[in-house]
C-alpha cells in the first residue's frame, strides 16, 4: 500500500485522534495569549472581611506594589459577611483571567464551606498565588483565674470538669473553637465555648472577668491588652519565641503539648482556572513585593511574620496540606453549614 492509500484508507481514523490534540493545542496557545497580555485592565483585589484590619492592611500594602509592577490600578474591595465566604465566592466566581486577586486565610478559604451555607465553592476552586504572612496564637486568662501558666489552667480544667471552664470566641464557625477543641483532645478535657458575633465583646467579657479565658491572635489589637495587663498571657503555640512576647513560655514545653505549633496564615489566591503563565506571573509579582524590606516591616506592624519565598506550587501544596487538616477538624468538632 503506498502512502497516499495508506492515508486515504485512515484519514477518518487519524482526524479522531488529532482532534484533542489539536483542542489541546489551541487552548495552549490560548493560555499564552492571554500571559501575554495580561494585565490588560483594572485589577480588583477582594478582602473578605473590613477596612482597617488586619488583612485589609495587608492587601492595601500589595496592591500599592502590584500597581507599579502590573502597571494596572489595583483596587482594594472589601466584600464581607458571612463568616468572609461572600467575599471569597465573589473572587472565585469572577472571570477566571487573572484580574481579579483574592487576599484569603484559613478563616474564609478554608473554614466557610464547613460553616457557611453561603460558601458556594470549593475548596479546589482556588488556586494558590503566594504564602504571604503567618501569626501565632497564645492563650490568655481573666486575671482573677487563678493560674501563672499553661499546666496550672490544664489543671484547673480537670478539677472543675463538672463545671467547666468557658471560653469566648468571634463565632462557633471560626478557627479558634478548632484550636480549644484540639488542646482538649490533647489534654483530655472539656471547657464551654461562648461563640460572640467577633472579638470586641468576647475580649470586654475577658477583661470583666465574666469568660475565663481565650485563645487569642498575636496579631491586630490583642496583644495590646496583655502588654497592659488587662489580661494575663500564660503561652504562645509556636515552634520559636514571639517577638513581641519573647519570655512568654511556648505551649510546647508543656507536657501534653510538645509539638502542638499553630499558625493563622494569610495568601492571595484566585480561580483555579486562571491560567498556569499568569498564576506563574502573579506570583513573581507578588513574591517580589514580600521581599521589598518595607513591605516586610510593615506586615511584621501587624504582628504577622513574612513567609520565605516559594513557588506557587509549593504554596499551593501548602495549603492543601492545610485544608485536609482543618477538614478533618472541623469534622471532629461538628461544624454544620449555617
């Protein structure tokens, strides 16, 4: 058979087989395309939460660098409520082209499905630009609880387990219930959450001496009240010494505790069908304003310390990492979609 009838007899054959390379193909040159002309318009940048926190900080601090380096206006929009789910179904639903930035945390990305019905994504619907900052946690006490530190309220807990100690909380869907639940398994105790709409009434409660203790962010206003006393700090959960409290005890020199490090972490996330060349350059862009010395000191402000530089990849792997641990947590501590 020569050529010509060999291709005759398999033309129909060989256009079947050709056809998903060639889609293949196209939506390759597609992706490249859109790399290369991006950014082509005004970027939005979503924090799920309000103006002037922590996490609004943050984004403003970013998205001042992303303007210069993107050469397109970034403008910070804070959508929030439920729990920070609208604001992160807003970024993640929005055309997948790379305009449109995420500032996210475990709170809003990964905790609201678990306790949000208004978290109309997944968690693989988010693709992870950069690791930006990280902040421990440290437990704090009313002042007339009567313990100095960690071993002495995990005492105290065990004495009083027909009446148990209670703690405060910005809202039974959040992390820090997680965070108590996970010392009660570790140190076989219970302690009764008081779930507040946010941390303004948990902490006036706290300080009134009406809650008994908290776990609290090393991070925005709170440490303020232990620098003043209003509150006692008895340890930090961290694998190191907090800078701004470097003589308070790490909670893993307690026993029952070793190895127990917790972090609150902050990133900038967007559609997992953005484009591979604009994640790849969003998160040049971003990793190359985490390293400006400004930038940093001013995230470090906060109270947040600045990740080490990775790829997108490894953030991402990161924070799917993250998402199967709190997954698995908040089933432990029977998160139910509200």
């Amino acid at each position: 058979m020569s050529l010509t009838q060999f291709f005759k007899a398999n033309a129909s054959q060989m256009r079947k087989r050709a056809a998903p390379l060639v889609v293949l193909a196209l939506l390759a040159c597609s992706a490249v395309a859109q790399a290369q002309s991006y950014a082509n318009k005004k970027i939005s940048f979503v924090v799920p939460w309000p103006a002037g926190g922590a996490t609004d900080v943050v984004a403003r601090l970013l998205s001042n660098e992303l303007q210069t380096s993107l050469g397109q206006p970034v403008i910070v929009e804070n959508a929030v409520g439920a729990g920070g789910s609208i604001g992160t179904t807003k970024a993640l639903k929005a055309p997948a082209d790379g305009h449109t930035l995420l500032m996210s945390s475990q709170q809003d990305l990964v905790l609201s499905p678990f306790s949000y019905k208004s978290a109309n994504f997944k968690h693989e619907d988010a693709q992870t630009i950069a690791l930006v900052g990280y902040s421990s946690v440290m437990v704090v006490v009313r002042n007339s609880l009567p313990v100095q530190n960690l071993s002495e309220l995990v005492a105290l807990m065990k004495t009083n387990s027909e009446k148990p100690l209670s703690y405060c909380t910005p809202g039974a869907g959040t992390i820090y219930p997680l965070i108590v639940d996970r010392i009660n398994n570790q140190v076989h105790t219970k302690n009764l959450q008081v779930p507040y709409p946010g941390f303004g009434q948990c902490l006036t409660d706290l300080v009134g001496g009406r809650i008994d203790f908290a776990v609290l962010p090393i991070a925005g206003p709170f440490p303020d009240f232990v620098e003043s006393g209003k509150i006692r700090g008895l340890a930090v959960f961290s694998d190191k010494p907090n800078a701004r409290f470097p003589k308070m005890p790490l909670a893993n020199a307690t026993k029952g505790f070793e190895n127990m490090n917790i972090s609150l972490w902050s990133a900038v996330h967007v559609s997992s069908a953005v484009p591979a060349p604009i994640v790849e350059q969003l998160s040049k862009a971003v990793s190359a304003a985490l390293a400006k010395p400004e930038v940093r000191k001013s995230i470090e402000a906060t109270g947040a310390n600045v990740f080490e530089p990775m790829s997108a990849q490894q953030a991402h792997a990161f924070y799917l990492a993250d998402v199967k641990t709190l997954a698995a947590s908040a089933q432990s501590a029977g998160f139910v979609p509200q």
